[in-house]
C-alpha cells in the first residue's frame, strides 16, 4: 500500500514520534512525515507511505495555513511558549494597532528565520547551537504571507489564521509582531489546518489512523492535469527518455501509460516531456 495518510500530531509530542507510532499501529517499514510541526504545536501532519516517499518533496513546497496565537509582553529565546523568558514588558498593544503591524506581514517579505529551528549549519541543525548556547543567524529567507483572517483580540493575546508559502516560521512572525508593538511577544498557540491539498478535516489521531483511509499517490495529484501516452512513448518516458510536446504549458502533469496506468510525475520544460517520479 502507497500513498498519504492525515494524521493529527497533538500538542508536546514531535511529529517523528507520530511516524512511529503510525509505524508501529499499522506494521509499516517505510514511514515518514512531509513538513515538522514543532512539539508544541498541534494539528494536521502528513505521512508518506512506502513508495509515497519518494513524492515528499512536491508536498514540501507546498502553502499552509495555520491558526496561531501570540501572546504579548514576553518574549523568549525560542521566540515561542517552551522557551525561556528573556524579556517582560508591562506595555499592553492596542487592537488597532496589532492589526495595523499584522497586516504589514502580507505580500512577500524576507524573514529572519528562529534561533531554535531545524534549519542546518554545517551539517548541524541550529537549534543544538542554541541548546548549547550558541546562537547562529541564517541568511534572511523570502517568504509569502498570502492571507491573514479571523482576527481576535483578548487578555493581551491575539489569533488569527495565515495562509502562507512554505519556509514560514510563525514563530518568527510573533517575534517580530512584537518586536515591532515595542511589547515584545512570543507564539503561545499553533495549528496546522491545510498543507497543499490536505486539509485537517480528514485527519484522524495515530492510534486512529488506518490504512483503508489511505490516499492515494495518484489522489493526491489530482491538481495536475493528465498525459496519456501510447505503448512507444510509455517506453521511452519510462527509462528516463524525454518526449517532444505541443501546445503544453510547463508544468507537471500525471502521466498514465497505453492501458490507462497510472506511471508517476512528469515535467514539461521547453516543449519536451521529462520523467520527474515514478511509482
């Protein structure tokens, strides 16, 4: 069995504790997750099994969306709820004047990514630097903050919902919301709603997950259109041969062989069909 399962990671666990939990329950040898969550974070995780694997990477450059929550006047080394205090403030924002400096987040921005996060320095992820009090910055990244909706504002803690492109740290984002307020603040709530196509809907607790409910590989791609080939062709694509094309936009497409068979991914560049992934 190929293809995706929706788990929901639940807060103060890793999400490499929901794979083997997804493992063990279902008696899988190739298990993994497309995105982290944070352990205090909750919400919907994506699990690629078996061959599905292979097709992680499309799912992590997807957009996500997330309900999160910032609560002012602390800030942390972390720059969320587990980590250390390093800063009080007795300045309360405004309501007004949160939704001004949140709205200054939307379009595309370079963003300083966390202290404490998984992105790597010599072979190292950042945050064991950090654990060890070494705090090593990484060049600003691009990102793109697409939507910001379902506004509240209570007891010195906002919530919204974001929709954003892939490489977002929210935790980043409250950091700087405060920053900028002059209260300082830290991310205090986190959930994962949507990844690409998924949606936290479907999702189901690992001790619920089974493999009936599997999507798959092909489901998943349903947003790319489809490229039948014939009986020549399929030989061709299929041992890494391009094809020419026409009248094809570039992009990637769900190819199927002469019977109607589902065979993977391919991409069209230049006018010329070229395998991506293969089931």
């Amino acid at each position: 069995m190929d293809g995706f399962l929706l788990a929901y990671k639940e807060k103060g666990i890793t999400s490499n504790k929901v794979v083997q939990q997804a493992k063990k329950l279902l008696s899988l040898k190739k298990v993994g997750h497309l995105g982290t969550l944070d352990p205090m974070a909750e919400g919907l995780l994506v699990l690629a099994i078996n061959r599905a694997t292979r097709f992680s990477s499309f799912f992590l450059e997807s957009d996500k969306s997330y309900e999160a929550e910032i609560c002012f006047g602390i800030k942390t080394d972390t720059d969320d709820a587990m980590g250390r205090v390093v800063e009080e403030s007795s300045l309360i924002p405004k309501e007004s004047d949160i939704k001004k400096e949140l709205n200054k987040f939307l379009g595309e921005s370079l963003q300083n990514p966390p202290f404490f996060s998984a992105l790597k320095h010599k072979g190292k992820p950042l945050y064991k630097y950090a654990r060890d009090g070494e705090f090593i910055s990484k060049p600003s990244r691009r990102v793109n903050i697409y939507s910001i909706n379902n506004f509240n504002y209570f007891n010195n803690r906002c919530s919204f919902l974001i929709h954003c492109s892939k490489g977002t740290y929210i935790r980043s984002i409250a950091r700087d919301l405060g920053d900028n307020l002059g209260s300082g603040g830290h991310l205090s709530a986190l959930k994962r709603v949507t990844q690409g196509e998924f949606n936290i809907e479907q999702s189901k607790l690992p001790s619920e997950l089974e493999m009936k409910k599997i999507i798959s590989i092909e489901s998943a791609f349903q947003f790319f259109k489809e490229i039948k080939l014939n009986e020549e062709e399929t030989k061709v694509f299929s041992n890494g041969g391009k094809l020419a094309v026409e009248n094809q936009q570039s992009n990637f497409f769900r190819i199927y062989d002469f019977s109607n068979k589902f065979l993977g991914l391919g991409v069209i560049a230049d006018s010329q069909l070229a395998l991506k992934r293969l089931v």
